[in-house]
C-alpha cells in the first residue's frame, strides 16, 4: 500500500480546483463544506486549509458568516492572465529558438502535426488536449523551472476562462494553421519571429476569450459572491439529485473529463 506524506489539504485541493476551473462549481456557488467533508472522508480543519489556499490563489472568496464562494472573473481579471501568459509564452518561445534541443523540437512537430489531423477531422477533444500539449511542449522544452511553474499557475486561471469560450468556439480545419508561423520560426531557430509569432496568436486569442468570456456572465450564473451572501444558501438541491457531492477524487494519471483550454 502507497502512503501519501502530502498533508491532507494538499491532496484534495487539486480536486476542488479542476472543478472549478472545469465549471462543476458556478461563480457566486458557495461551496458546501459538509458535503466536501463527507466526499473527501475528511474534518472541516484540512477543507478549510485547502479554501484559504483557493482564495489566496483567486478561485474563491471567504465570506464571513457564509463560507467559501467561487469567484466571478472580471474581463479585466481575465484580460490581466491573458497579458501575464502572452509575456511567458514569448519568452518560452524565444528561448526555444535559440537553444533548439532536438527532444522538445521533435515533440513540438509531432504535436502540430496531431493537432492539423485533429482540426480537419473536427475532433474537438482531442485538438483542445493537443494544443495544450503543445503550448506546454514549448515551456517546458526551455528547461526553466521558474517559467514552467509560473506558466502552470497562470494556465488554471486561463483554462478556467478558456473552458467558457470553448463552449462558443467552432473549430474548423484551419484551426491547426494558427500555429504554423510559431513552428516554423522555432524550428528554424528564428527567436525573434518566433516570439512575435507567439505575441500574434496570443493577441488573437485573448480577443476570443474576452469577446467570448460568459456572454452576459451567463445572466451571471444569477449568482453573485453579495447575492449568496444574502441568501446563505448553496445549491444543495442540484448536489442531491446527482446523488453524490460534485468534486471526487480521481484516479491517479487519469485526465480530467470534457475539452481541454487551447490557446
């Protein structure tokens, strides 16, 4: 039998984060801490722990006399992630071109080439996990600790946004083409241009995120952080005809269920 020596908090908090990243918690829910509690097997003293982590990370608020409320992103809270991934991305790509490692430069073809296959057969699943793959491929293909851990940190926001748009965006064949220009200039050794490539696909997506970002909110989830403050109700009811709290633990290596954020 493995034993995890993480502290509990530590173990479920990647699980209370997806869910809200992939929506399963709305902005403005508050989050039901018995029933977390009882699908976790666990106290309130580790739950509480992982909140204030979520809070500090931006995914909740702590409301006095009511408990933990997810977030509602503003476009700018949005517009400010998408700026920070922009600048990470260009230096990722840039950094890439010069040192060209033969590894993350075969792997960066082979994803590209995936992702075209996938964007003509209009696989949508399999395009949006290619494509963060492939943005993943060219971070983590630089070797730079510190910029893939501030890139992983950035991406929850901007997976939890792009998991909105996804759900308005058509892909079509020429999906893959967006990133043609990156590759070329990064296997050519093109810093300069891949980097300005990158800069342009980012402006460009960042204006689909933000054109796109919870037309209207949703009509606001009609839930707000104030509203479920006022009411101090979570939605029970929604829990209890599923028959089982929300958020579980999931198999270890296993993928989060529904399309992946491309960017």
């Amino acid at each position: 039998m493995v034993v995890s020596r993480e502290p509990i908090h530590e173990q479920i908090l990647p699980y209370i984060r997806q869910d809200i990243i992939e929506g399963r918690w709305a902005p403005g829910e508050r989050l039901p801490e018995p029933l977390l509690c009882k699908a976790f097997g666990i106290s309130r003293t580790p739950l509480r722990d992982a909140l204030k982590i979520l809070e500090a990370e931006g995914f909740v608020e702590l409301v006095p006399h009511v408990g933990a409320v997810v977030t509602d992103p503003s476009l700018p809270d949005v517009a400010e992630k998408m700026e920070i991934l922009s600048a990470l991305e260009q230096l990722a790509a840039e950094k890439i071109a010069q040192t060209r490692p033969s590894e993350a430069l075969a792997t960066i073809r082979d994803l590209h080439a995936r992702m075209t296959e996938a964007a003509a057969a209009r696989d949508a699943e399999t395009y949006y996990r290619l494509n963060d793959d492939f943005h993943r491929a060219i971070v983590t293909g630089t070797g730079n600790k510190t910029l893939m851990d501030m890139h992983e940190r950035i991406m929850w926001h901007v997976h939890r946004a792009r998991h909105r748009a996804n759900d308005y965006e058509r892909l079509d064949e020429d999906a893959a083409e967006h990133h043609d220009l990156i590759v070329r200039h990064i296997l050519a050794g093109g810093a300069t241009g891949a980097a300005k490539a990158m800069r342009q696909h980012l402006h460009t997506v960042t204006e689909t995120i933000l054109s796109q970002h919870m037309p209207d909110a949703r009509d606001a989830s009609t839930h707000t952080a104030a509203g479920t403050a006022a009411n101090g109700t979570a939605r029970e009811e929604d829990v209890q005809r599923m028959g089982k709290p929300r958020t579980q633990p999931r198999a270890a290596g296993s993928r989060p269920r529904g399309r992946r954020a491309a960017h």
